[in-house]
C-alpha cells in the first residue's frame, strides 16, 4: 500500500463543487469578480469511502450526494454547513479548479460569516494538510493535476468529461446561474452543481486508476456502485438519470 491509499484508507473521499453569484454589495460591473466577492449559493458534495469486495479488491463505495442546507439557506449557512461537515468528516478532499476557485472563495467568505475550522486551516503538518498544492492526496485538484500543476494548459470539466464520455453541464451551464438565481431558481442550481459533482467524481476514478490508487477491477467495482447507489435516486432526482447508464 503506497502513501496515497494509506491516507484514503485513514479519511473518507468528499468531491464537491460551489456555484456563485456576485456579491452586489462590494462588487460592481461586469468583470468576473475576486474570489471574495463570489457569493455562494449552491454547495453539494459526495462522500465516498474505501471498501473492498469479496476477492479483496479495493473500491469507492458511495454514501451520498446531496446538496447543502435547503434551496431557502442563507450563504451564511451554507458556508457554515461544509466546514462543519469537513470539520467531521475529515475527508480527502476532490474538487476541479477547486485550489483555483472553490477553496480561496470559500476561505474568504468563510471570515465574513466568522467561520472556525481549525481542521481545514491546519490539516495534520506542514505538507498533510487541504493547501500544500502538490499534496495530492490531501486535496486532488484535478484540473491542476492533471496539467502538472500548470506546466500544461488545463482543460475545462467540460473538455474532460466530453473526451471520457462522461455526461456534463446537463441543462444550464456556469454562465447562467447568476440569472437563475436572481429569477429565484435556487433548486435548479444546486440540481446543476449535483451533477457537476458526479462528473467530477466519474473523472477522478479515472484519475485512480492511472495513479494504481484502484485496480481494474476496482474500478469497476466503483462504477457499478455508483450506479446502484443512483438507481436508488433517480426516481426522486431524475435530474441524475443522465449518469446512471
């Protein structure tokens, strides 16, 4: 067992994804705003944990999928709701462009509502913690990653999910949300950032794959539970439907 399945054995998965708007009460015009003036106004995440099947093969079992808080949440609760659940949980941390983006925008707005997160800020020491950027098991940026942490041109989870055949931006796309928003569309937006979580989490088994992190039967392993766990929610959400083929 190599140092990344060790850590993934000891903290379970968490991918997650953030949708903002501007924030109009410091920003103005129609430049894409600094990471602190980005309202949050979605955050959902799976959570996944390391199993293994009856020939002893290891593979990501899935425990949920879910938005944060209620269409009707404040951001305050809902940036309070994640720390507390990573201050828990622990976890091993998956995003796209989230080192970019999601993190610093999370750590700012996370000081405006007097946020603690003690775990978050420090991890375990000075490499095994969410910010040493080269510390892939801790937090898998997998846009950085995967361009060797920019020494290659990234691409967009659209790209990637179009080159793997991973559905991807079903119904709305990022460049919408602000105007759903202001039309009170809230359901629809953390629909939208569900599903850019599960095309997150479909890349980054393909990502462990390629690291040894999963066998290929690990792998495999981990798509059919994936598809277990979906066929079990679909029919509440059919919105996950596109993923559960």
């Amino acid at each position: 067992m190599h140092r990344g399945q060790a850590i993934a054995a000891r903290h379970p998965l968490v991918v997650f994804d953030i949708e903002t708007v501007p924030d109009k009460d410091h920003h103005e015009g129609t430049a894409f705003p600094k990471a602190l003036f980005h309202q949050v106004v979605a955050i959902s995440y799976l959570m996944a944990d390391v199993a293994q099947d009856a020939d002893g093969a290891s593979f990501y079992a899935v425990d949920l999928l879910r938005s944060g808080g209620e269409a009707a949440s404040t951001e305050d609760q809902l940036v309070r709701g994640f720390f507390r659940f990573i201050e828990k949980a622990r976890p091993r941390l998956v995003t796209f462009n989230g080192r970019t983006f999601d993190l610093p925008v999370l750590r700012y707005r996370a000081l405006k509502h007097a946020v603690t997160a003690p775990w978050f800020a420090q991890g375990e020491s000075r490499f095994e913690n969410y910010s040493y950027r080269y510390e892939v098991e801790w937090h898998v940026d997998l846009m950085d990653a995967l361009s060797d942490f920019g020494a290659a041109k990234p691409a967009s989870l659209l790209e990637l999910c179009g080159l793997l055949g991973i559905p991807a931006k079903l119904g709305i796309d990022g460049s919408q949300v602000q105007s759903y928003f202001e039309e009170g569309r809230i359901q629809e937006i953390r629909n939208y950032c569900e599903c850019d979580v599960l095309g997150t989490y479909l890349v980054f088994l393909k990502f462990a794959l390629f690291r040894g992190e999963l066998s290929e039967a690990g792998y495999e392993k981990s798509i059919a539970n994936l598809r277990t766990y979906l066929a079990g929610a679909v029919a509440e959400r059919p919105y996950l439907g596109a993923f559960s083929v």
